[in-house]
C-alpha cells in the first residue's frame, strides 16, 4: 500500500476516533455532531443532540412509546400525562408543565424534578448548549 493511502487511512481513523456520539447504544450509526467539520449547527443540529442524548429510550412520533414515553408535543404540555407511564408516584403531574425552564432543569438533571425517576442510568447533560439544542428540536415536534 502506498504511503498516501497509508496516511489517508490513519487519518479517516483518527477522525472517525475523535467523533463522539457517532454510536448511540443501540449501535446504530447517527449523524456527526453538531460541531464536528462541515456543519454550522443548522436545522438538524437539534435532531443530532436528541439522536444522541434522547433516541435510545425515546421517539417523537406521536403514540410511539418505548422505553420511555415519546416526546411528541411535549413542550407545553403538562407532565405526567403519557398513558402507560406512570407520573413517578406523584411527582410528575398535571400541575408541571414542560416549558423551556423546566425542561432544561430536567435534562441537566433528571432527579431535580423527578427524584423517583427511572431515568437513573442517564445522569444528564452537561452542556447548556446541547439542552438548548434538544428543546428547541422538541418545540419543532407537534
């Protein structure tokens, strides 16, 4: 093998290595993230981070439950309300209402609005940016 090829192999590699979230834990290939080369964080920058953080356990096809409950129509909507699943024994009722605010408190940190929440595995997300992303992503899905 030539030494151009060589060297174009080890950086596809080296790329492909510094990509996080190019899996989710399904093992299913997404879309590169939002700051990786070549994208501006446009129109599908929100549906990356969700694809990331979110798709694992949820959709935003309306009635398509898994894991956890889909997203669709979420923002605005009062909480608790998904059929099938259950409102985290009291916590998560008619009287919370997924707004920017909460919302972003939720995703930073799940058990701040739910401390019974099964969502344990998933300790939130860090980045103000990313939470941004996936909320104004879940506003686009009515």
């Amino acid at each position: 093998m030539s030494r151009t090829k060589v060297s174009t192999l080890v950086a596809v590699f080296a790329l492909t290595a510094a990509l996080p979230g190019t899996l989710y834990a399904g093992g299913e290939p997404t879309a590169p993230p939002a700051n990786a080369a070549g994208s501006e964080g446009g129109d599908d920058a929100g549906q990356i981070a969700f694809n990331t953080h979110c798709r694992t356990c949820h959709s935003v096809k309306p009635e398509d439950n898994r894991l956890g409950p889909t997203l669709h129509g979420i923002h605005g909507a009062k909480a608790g309300q998904v059929k099938g699943f259950g409102n985290y024994s009291g916590q998560l009722n008619e009287q919370i209402t997924w707004d920017d605010a909460t919302l972003d408190k939720f995703l930073a940190n799940p058990a701040s609005i739910a401390a019974n929440t099964t969502m344990k595995p998933f300790g939130g997300i860090a980045d103000a940016g990313q939470r941004k992303l996936i909320i104004d992503y879940l506003k686009a899905q009515k």
